[in-house]
C-alpha cells in the first residue's frame, strides 16, 4: 500500500483541540487513508458513513448535543464521519459535540467543498484544521518504490493517471478511468438543485480537455457545449473546481499595461480523467498533445507538493496581448518564479518584456530531465 504525504501530518493534528476536516474528490484514497489513521492511533473509534442511509438519517434526526452523543457512543475517543457533506447542518453538529466532549477527535471528510465548507465556515470557526487529498503524487510513487521504477512509469501514470485504483490495477486502467468518469465524476454535483443531467458537465469537461494549456472563454466554451450560456458555463466550472475535478490558473498581472488582466486556464487534478473525457489512451511520443499531456501533469503535481507543504503560494500563467507568454509563474512570499515546460530539452528565451517588469524574478525550464525538483520529488 501506497503511504500517503497526508498521513504523518493528520496523526499530528489528533488530540490537539480541532476538528478535521478532510477534502478531496471520491475515489482518491480518503477512507483508506483513514483507516490507516485509526489503526496508528490505536484508541476507541466509532466510524460513520454519511453515503449509507441509515447513518445519513441517525445524524439527521440528532439534532441535541445528548442525542449526538448517544449516536457516536460514549467509549468513542476518535470520531470518523466520511462524507460528511451529506448531513444537513453538519456543521452546527459537530461543534455541539466539540463544544460538549472537546476529549473527542472528531474527524469529517467531503468530497464536494461546497458543501462541507458552507455548511462547516461559520459554526466552526476557530475550531478546525482542513486537509486536501489528491491522487497519489508522483513523490509518493518515488517513495514507495524507487525513483528509477516511478520514471520508468512516467508515461504509463501521463496517460492513466494517479488514482489509487489505476495505480493499484495495471492492465484495468481504461476500464477503472471509464467506471470512474462515469459513476463518481458527477455525483456530487448532480445532487445540486437545478442539475438534473450530466450532457453537459461532460460535454464541457470535453471542451476544456481538448483546450489544456489554452486560455478559456466562457462565452466560447457555451458555443461548443451548446443550449447553455456563458454564466452556466462559469457556474459548472466553479462546480467542478469544488469537487475536486479541475482547477484555474488565472493570469498574473502587475506591470505592464498590455498584460492579460482576467485570463483564466483550467487544468485536470488527474491526466487519467483528462484522457477518458476524450477517449485517447495512446502513447505520449505518438501523440500531438503531449506537451500538454506534460503541462498538466507538471502543474498538477506542483499543486499537489504546494498543498501537502502548506506553501502559500499562488500559481498563474502570464501572457501579453501581442502574445508573448510564459507557462507557469508561481508567487510566494514576494519570490516570482517563471517555468516554462518543454517535452525535450532545449533552450528556450524568456520574453524580454517580463524580464524588464519584473527584474528580480527566477526562470527555469522544466524537462523530463530535471522535472522531479519542480514537483518536490
């Protein structure tokens, strides 16, 4: 099994006086990783699970903290919920609970941010910790075998991805990718009022597959899905981001007067959905989107090491209206970084015009060569 970055920093944050809260998409590993959990810490635990009927009704039917308690049981040091987004007002319950039994570590996971965190923000202010699992890192590929084993499967995991189930499964992985777009994708967002069919989540979640590395119109984006409009389109997108399916990178903008101010890219937290969405397993050095088949992969696994770091950084793309551009560029405690990524090695001349504005930054182009100390591996 596949150790997780997260599982030394949740066992950390237990017994410290905050609730925890754990996000991330369904399928990447956030029961599994919990259970680990529950084993290190070896102490009288009860687990729920928000998805099973029966439980969903108990904890929506508890609504005194002397209810809450019988439920959760009074041996109970080290409370799971999974899926906790499902409970109506989840919040205001699990702070009944701290607020009476503060000896209990309570932990709540999620799989769609909008829920869990509307619903945790306002009750649980001052009272939690909150954690984000992604697939599995390239980092914790290199950790669990060898760093030569994780590279020679560099192309396998660019195609099929990271999760848990592919990386465990090799031979099943279109099959596991095709179960996963078509069964958990959506789940959480098609509970929402208002969304009765997924069309056009996937005919849109194509759209941007195919424009990775692209900067997006909304206004463009509803042309190629078709019957939605461009405030539909940036409704969805936010969705998506929710659920832990894409994320934005939006322009970086500060000196220069014909810099892009309100650009935005989208990127897949995971190659293997990106590659299901369009039906396109083949191998990367016959491929004519592998440099984006790369990008997305490098800005998704810096995601990843940002986020189990705890570095606040923030990540944009920058680009002139006369066009000149640069992949990525990273801030972080005043400290500009600019990459640009490139398949095969060879030299590349940053725009001079992004030099001049910004004198003190740091430039590096990233390869299949050099490419582990970008994502931290």
């Amino acid at each position: 099994m596949i150790q997780r970055t997260l599982l030394n920093q949740l066992l950390s944050a237990c017994f410290k006086g905050k609730i925890i809260l754990l996000f991330g998409a369904r399928q990447v590993g956030k029961t599994t990783l919990l259970k680990q959990l529950v084993n290190e810490v070896s102490t009288p635990s009860t687990w729920f699970n928000a998805d099973e009927a029966d439980v969903l009704q108990a904890f929506t039917d508890a609504v005194t903290s002397t209810q809450l308690l019988q439920l959760i049981g009074v041996n109970a040091r080290l409370v799971v919920i999974d899926e906790a987004q499902q409970i109506p007002e989840i919040g205001k319950k699990l702070k009944l609970i701290y607020d009476t039994r503060p000896d209990i570590q309570l932990i709540a996971t999620g799989s769609s941010s909008f829920d869990l965190h509307d619903k945790m923000e306002e009750p649980l202010t001052g009272r939690k910790l909150s954690f984000h699992l992604y697939p599995i890192s390239y980092k914790e590929t290199v950790n669990h075998a060898t760093g030569l084993e994780a590279k020679r499967l560099l192309d396998t995991r660019l195609i099929y991805g990271f999760y848990p189930d592919v990386v465990n499964h090799p031979g099943e992985e279109k099959d596991i990718l095709v179960e996963l777009a078509s069964s958990y994708l959506y789940k959480d967002i098609l509970r929402l009022e208002g969304i009765r069919k997924s069309a056009h989540l996937e005919k849109l979640l194509q759209a941007l597959a195919f424009q990775v590395g692209q900067e997006v119109s909304y206004n463009e984006l509803a042309r190629l899905v078709g019957n939605i409009n461009s405030v539909t389109v940036e409704k969805y997108l936010d969705l998506l981001e929710k659920c832990y399916v894409i994320f934005k990178l939006p322009a970086f903008s500060r000196n220069l007067r014909n810099e892009l101010k309100k650009g935005k890219k989208y990127y897949f937290h995971d190659n293997g959905i990106r590659n299901v969405l369009i039906g396109n397993f083949a191998l990367p050095n016959i491929r004519g989107d592998k440099g984006a088949l790369w990008e997305n992969f490098l800005i998704s696994e810096r995601y990843k090491y940002n986020s189990y770091q705890r570095r606040y950084a923030r990540g944009y793309f920058w680009r002139t209206h006369d066009r000149a551009e640069i992949d990525y560029v990273e801030e972080s405690d005043g400290v500009i970084n600019a990459y640009e990524f490139k398949w095969k090695a060879r030299k590349v001349n940053f725009p001079a015009s992004f030099k001049e504005a910004y004198p003190n930054h740091v430039n590096t182009v990233v390869t299949r060569s050099n490419f582990e100390a970008f994502i931290g591996a």
